[in-house]
C-alpha cells in the first residue's frame, strides 16, 4: 500500500480519512509511521530491542480527528525541525507544503466540531471565553 513505482504523498480519501504514500526511495515516512515511531526520517528509527510500535485505533469520531491532527502535527514539526538544517531539500519543502494544508484544515474541522485545543482557538460565542468551558482533549474523557 505505501510503496508505489510513483511518487504520490497525500491522497485525500473521504472527508475525515486520509491515507499517505510514499516511495521506498523516499527517506521520509508516512505520517502514520513518523507519528507512531517519533521519527519521519526512514531507516533511522532503532527500536529498543523487539519493541514493536503499537498500532493505536482511536474508537469514535472525536479520537479519529485528534489522532489524524496529532499525527500531522507530528510531521510537520519534524519537517520543520529538518528543514532548519537542510533548508534546500526540495523533497522535505514539497512535503512540508503539501502537508499544512491538511494539517490545517483537520485542526479547524476538530475545532468547530469539538472546542478550541488551546486559548487561541476560543470561540467568542455571546461574550464568553469558550476555552475554559471545554475540556481539554489531552485529559482524558
């Protein structure tokens, strides 16, 4: 599914699920396997031992969206972080730019669906600071 003969890195499928492809040629990983092994630079992931990374499986539609916006976070930061040392890597800008606008799009759909993540996405409805009245998605249910 991921190892392809062309070079295909983001395809939207459907509204809330996305699938991501690359080449093995490539020495960046999905977003999935970056987000699930802390690292999006293939074939630098050392496991500890026979670890084996876990596959998470969110279990509604809340944790499915913060999952995909965790997960594009997660790569585009380390973009970010590889693009300050190698800021003329044509195949890291290209990923880098294709990929905030998805990272985008899901951080406002997850936030006009179910509150602001941080005080900045606080929702002024009827004179209220609607980031305190919302709780947080990192504390659990």
């Amino acid at each position: 599914m991921y190892y392809q003969s062309f070079y295909q890195p983001f395809q939207q499928v459907g509204e809330d699920e996305f699938v991501t492809r690359a080449t093995t040629t490539s020495k960046f990983t999905t977003v999935e396997e970056g987000f699930l092994s802390g690292n999006i630079i293939r074939n630098e992931y050392r496991p500890y031992k026979n670890y084996k990374v876990p596959a998470l499986n969110p279990t509604n539609d809340k944790e499915t969206r913060l999952y995909k916006l965790m997960s594009l976070y997660n790569y585009l930061h380390d973009l970010n972080l590889y693009l300050e040392i190698y800021p003329t890597d044509k195949e890291a800008l290209k990923l880098f730019l294709e990929t905030k606008p998805l990272y985008l799009k899901a951080r406002e759909d997850y936030v006009s669906k179910y509150g602001p993540l941080t005080a900045t996405d606080s929702l002024d409805a009827n004179g209220t600071y609607s980031y305190v009245l919302v709780p947080s998605p990192f504390l659990g249910k």
